[in-house]
C-alpha cells in the first residue's frame, strides 16, 4: 500500500456533526471492504486509521466494523431518529476513482437515513471549498512525506491558528486542547519511546473523537519490462537513479 490515506472529514462546527454520536454513527455506516474490492478491484486496504502502515510510528486499531443496524442506533441516540440531509463535497479528477468512492459512501449513508447528495467538482473549486470551510462532509487524500505520524498530527488534527502551519488541513475545524499539547510534546520530545507513547495516545484521541473516517490506502501496481528493476517507494516516487536495465 502506498503512504496516501484516503478519508472522510465532516465540519464538526456544524450540526449535525457537532455530535461526536453522528459522526460515531456515519463511520459504521460504511462497507469499507466492499470498497476496497468494488471500487478498486481489490487494489486498495481498508484503513485502520488516517496515518496508513509504512510511517514511522502508525498505530495499528484494527478494522473498522460495518454495521448499519449500531448506526441507526447511534443516530436516534444522537437525537436523529429519522436521520437527516446533507451534501457530501468530492474531487472529481484528483484520485484513483474519487467520484466513485463518493458515490458508493452516498448509497451507504442513504440507507441508514443519511438522505445524502454528491456534490462532485474539479479539484481546484472543491479544494477552495474545503479551505473556506464551506462544506459539511468531504473526501480528502493525505500523504506523509517525513514517513512520521507527526507530519499528519499538525496538518490534520491540530487547532488551526491561522499564524502557523497547525491545523492548515483541519477541515472538520475540530479543537482538542488536550490533543493540541499532546502535539506540542511531541514535537520536543527526545526519548524515542516516550515519543512513540504520545503518538500513539494522539493518534488514540483521534479515533476516539471520530475527528475522521479513514476509508482506505491505495495499491499502486506498477508494471516493466523483465529487464528493468526499480524499487517501489512507499511515497510512490520511483527513483530513476536507483533503476538499473540489465
């Protein structure tokens, strides 16, 4: 799998994503190996959590279980027994079958009363929506050029401050001081352990909040002549100086 998470990101601003009970409801709402099989022919895993394997220090949860009835009960729990409406913003043209996956998740929601509508846009005008923070739920990539949990940490789940680059990706607008100094340690700390220790409680904090829905990584299948090697990198650059042609 390459280093490129696919997930899903809601606006937890908003209702009726505010509630941590929906957003708990909508990730068991979603068939993630039927995803991987259908949408990429088998050519994708389904994620455990947004920072995917092969990052140094990636926590392992475990799948994710499909369960629609558990949804449908979050939802009436969460006061919306009857579900509600929402448009699910997607890129078009960015990454491998984007629109597809967005419309497999819309059928998937819809079923469990999440009446919702796929609103699909080149990259360019769906990414200055993420940006200016109009949109409620939204499909996003996200790659991990350090190979450090760290990198995705203060993209992606850090407050947004507008000053630095914390939380320049937080889409969902989510604010968890607790996490926030959870990354500030993390950043200082020398010890590799106590280092590690911290990821993994901030990575926990995440999934805990159901900030995300990790969806899947992706399986990039690369083909050449028997005479050609090159090594595949997890961040999917090939490396013409390392290629040798016998």
């Amino acid at each position: 799998p390459s280093i490129i998470a696919r997930y899903l990101s809601m606006n937890t601003k908003q209702k009726p994503f505010d509630n941590v009970k929906v957003r708990h409801a909508i990730n068991y709402a979603i068939n993630k190996e039927a995803l991987a099989k259908v949408a990429f022919s088998g050519y994708a895993v389904p994620a455990e959590g947004v920072v995917p394997a092969g990052v140094e220090y990636a926590e392992k949860f475990g799948a994710w279980p499909y369960d629609p009835a558990k949804a449908k009960q979050l939802l009436a729990e969460a006061g919306y027994p009857n579900g509600f409406s929402l448009k699910l913003d997607c890129p078009n043209d960015r990454y491998v079958n984007d629109e597809a996956i967005c419309q497999a998740v819309t059928a998937m929601w819809t079923r469990i009363g999440v009446k919702t509508t796929l609103q699909a846009a080149p990259m360019a005008q769906f990414v200055t929506r993420v940006m200016n923070n109009d949109v409620s739920a939204y499909l996003f990539g996200w790659g991990v050029a350090t190979f450090d949990a760290l990198y995705s940490l203060e993209a992606l789940m850090a407050t947004k401050d507008g000053k630095t680059s914390a939380g320049n990706y937080n889409g969902g607008r989510f604010s968890d001081a607790t996490l926030d100094g959870m990354i500030g340690q993390i950043k200082v700390e020398m010890d590799a352990a106590k280092r590690d220790a911290l990821l993994a409680q901030a990575l926990q904090r995440v999934k805990d909040g159901y900030y995300y829905i990790p969806l899947h990584h992706q399986i990039r299948p690369w083909a050449m002549r028997k005479n050609v090697e090159t090594p595949h990198r997890a961040d999917d650059r090939p490396m013409p100086t390392w290629t040798t042609i016998k």
